[in-house]
C-alpha cells in the first residue's frame, strides 16, 4: 500500500478585505508537518506529498510569503528525507519563478513540473516491491503546447489537457516496457490544475472568461487517482472500481461559505491496480470564516454573537436606516469584522429621488448623456463642476456623431 497526502491552492501570500493571512497559512503549513510525523511514529509514512497548484497567490509573490514555502520545503525534507515532494504551478502562479532551481530540488526528492516536457517525465514511487508513476500538468496556459507537432489547433483547456495525456499514455507505456510489467498493469497518479465539468466552484476561484476552460473529467480515467487543484472545496469529481477524481480544496477558507476544510490521505493499493482508501483529514482553521445577521444594536446586545469575537466575519444588517461607518463602530467589539452588507438597507431606498430618477432615465432609454450624469451622481464622484461638464460635454458630441452615422 502506498500512502499519499493531496493538498492544492495554499494561496500563500492571499490578502483578503485587505487583511493577510499569513498566520492563517503557517497553521496549515504546521498541520501538514504535524500529519506526516504523526505517520511516521505509526511506523505507516507517507510516500508522497502532492501539492496540486496554486502555491502562491500571485505570480510575484511577496517576500514573507517566499520565505515561509522555504521555511516548510526545508523542515519538511529534514524531518521526511524519503518522502517525495510534488508540486507546479496553477493560474496563480508564475511557471518560470516556480521553476527556479528546480533540477537542483529534484535531487532531494521534490519534483517542480512547470512545462510540457515536465509532464511526461514519470516520477515512481517505490515502497518494497510495489510501484506508483506520479505526473504532472501545470496550468495549461495559452502557449503551453507552443512548437509540440500535432498540437495547432489544440486551444481550448480540454483539447490541450487531451493531447498531453495522449503524449503521458505513451511515457507510461514506455515505462511498463522499461520496468518488465504488462500493459496498463503500472498504477499512476495524475496531478493537474483545472476546471471540471460538473465542479462545485465558490466565489474565491479566477475564473477565466468563457467556458473553454472546462474539461471532461473522463479525461483522467487512465489514472488510478486524479489529484486536482483550482477548485477550493474539497469534492469528489466521480470514483470507480479503476479511477477516482478528487479536489482536495484549499486548506484555507478564502471566502465565505465554502465549508469545512480537509487534507486527503489517499491510500492505493498497487497490487490490485486500485484505490483502497480516501480519508479526509479535518483542519482546524486558525480562524473560522461566518457570516452574521441581525439588527445594528443586536451586535452590541450582551452575550449577543460574543462567541464569534475571534472569527473572521462578514455581517449582513437588517436595518431599514443605513448606519454611518458601521465597519469602525462593530470593529470595537468583533476586531476580525472583514465585511459588512446593508442590501437591506438599500432597498428599502428604492423611493429615494436618486432612485426614481435612475429608473425614469432607464425606461425612457435617455440619451448616453443624460445616463452618464446619472451615474456620476449615483457613484458621488468628487469631480467638481468643471469636470463633469467636460465629460458630459464629451459625451454629447459621441451621442451627435452617432446619431449622424445613424443618418447616413
């Protein structure tokens, strides 16, 4: 049995409603330590840690960020000198910077995969007599398949990921070949960044415009397991007595509403070819992510929502009245406050002049003119006077000349 740790998108770096979550993300980095010597004292280690994308938050990550992923990598390979790293980049990530040393890394057993030519090198884990070929596809950008014959009108994020796994099959019949084994017989595990139809998404994902990012999740029924990151609810995409698809999630809430989090501890049993287990281990996050609602004065009540004090919150207000700078007066009672919401509020102005006013401009189908006044009124520009007679100025001459072209 061959026992693997599957994490993704750590995000290390993310900066939420302006807050960082830096001390959230060094928990999750001591969890993970804390697992792998807890299977060590078991006598019962993993093999592998799979990270699958996404490990910083931007391409340029800053330097605590760059610092804290050393700090792991460096504690990790000491504590665990036989197991193997896996990682690439996702969306968020910089191939090239991630990619920096990483002929050298590869030498202490953590494998960087950050081009087409990364993808079909197979890594195998070994453990006594059993095998497992470990790949992996960083983010399929545009120019991925660049110069690859066969590729040119491989464009979409299915088409590509389909012709890099046709070129993986071949690799991995080429190592059954190498290593005395029948065809097919060579449990494999795929790592990847991507959209799959059918995923369950939350409000914390980039997303690419157009649908053209989506992939069949068939795709990866040639692999034992399927290790994938983007999505940031942990979910399985679909398992069967051959293959199993899984989204770990992010370790790390990143918006509201995205459940509980977990690490997958995937066990494979390579004699029969199969997955023998996934198990969700629970993370206990540093600071839970809640969404609150009530009355203004209700979260000044006494006991009233005291246990959410020390969490990250969004509170949503049921007030009819807006309330002035209610972000400063809740912030001296609930110091974790990231959000507040007074939709309520608003919509109960809807007999406000400004609103009527929106609505008559709107029906009528007005002139660009007379909605562009509205908006800068509606947005409360500081533009003085001046300044926004330039720009309705501006937009009654755009307005003429269209109605001129509409003549001719």
């Amino acid at each position: 049995m061959i026992h693997i740790l599957h994490t993704a998108d750590l995000h290390l770096g993310k900066v939420i409603y302006e807050h960082s979550l830096i001390e959230d993300q060094k928990k999750v980095l001591a969890l993970l330590k804390d697992i792998l010597r807890k299977a060590n004292a078991a006598k019962d280690p993993y093999s592998a840690l799979v990270i699958s994308g996404d490990i910083y938050d931007r391409s340029i990550p800053n330097p605590e960020a760059i610092s804290l992923f050393d700090s792991f990598l460096t504690e990790v390979k000491k504590e665990n000198p036989e197991l193997a790293l896996f990682l690439h980049p996702g969306n968020h990530d910089s191939a090239a910077r991630l990619s920096y040393a990483s002929e050298l890394l590869k030498n202490q057993n953590i494998h960087i995969a950050t081009k087409f030519s990364d993808s079909l090198k197979a890594t195998l884990l070994k453990k006594g007599e059993e095998r497992l070929a470990v790949f992996q596809i960083p983010f399929l950008t545009a120019g991925f398949l660049h110069g690859q014959e066969g590729s040119e009108k491989r464009r979409s994020q299915e088409e590509m990921l389909s012709f890099v796994i046709e070129k993986i099959q071949e690799e991995k019949e080429a190592l059954e070949i190498k290593e005395g084994l029948e065809k097919n017989s060579l449990p494999s595990l795929l790592s990847a960044h991507l959209f799959t139809l059918g995923g369950s998404e939350s409000d914390s994902e980039r997303t690419i415009v157009g649908t053209a990012e989506y992939v069949n999740a068939n795709l990866f029924s040639p692999f034992t397991y399927t290790a994938l990151g983007h999505l940031h609810k942990s979910q399985k995409v679909f398992e069967n007595d051959s293959a199993a698809v899984y989204y770990s999630g992010a370790p790390i809430a990143y918006s509201f509403g995205e459940g509980d989090k977990s690490f997958l501890s995937v066990s494979i049993d390579t004699e029969k070819n199969k997955i023998a287990s996934i198990k969700k281990i629970p993370i206990e996050p540093l600071r839970k992510m809640t969404q609150l609602e009530g009355s203004f004065s209700d979260f000044f009540s006494k006991d009233r929502f005291d246990a959410h004090r020390e969490e990250y919150l969004e509170i949503k207000l049921k007030d009819a009245n807006l309330i002035e700078n209610p972000m400063q007066l809740l912030r001296s009672k609930f110091p974790y406050l990231l959000s507040i919401n007074q939709s309520y509020a608003l919509s109960k102005q809807e007999g406000s002049s400004l609103l009527t006013e929106r609505k008559e401009v709107l029906e009528k189908k007005n002139s660009f003119a007379d909605i562009l006044n509205l908006f800068i009124k509606d947005v409360d520009t500081s533009l003085d006077k001046n300044e926004v007679e330039k720009l309705l100025s501006l937009a009654m001459s755009i307005e003429k000349e269209k109605q001129e072209k509409e003549i001719q």
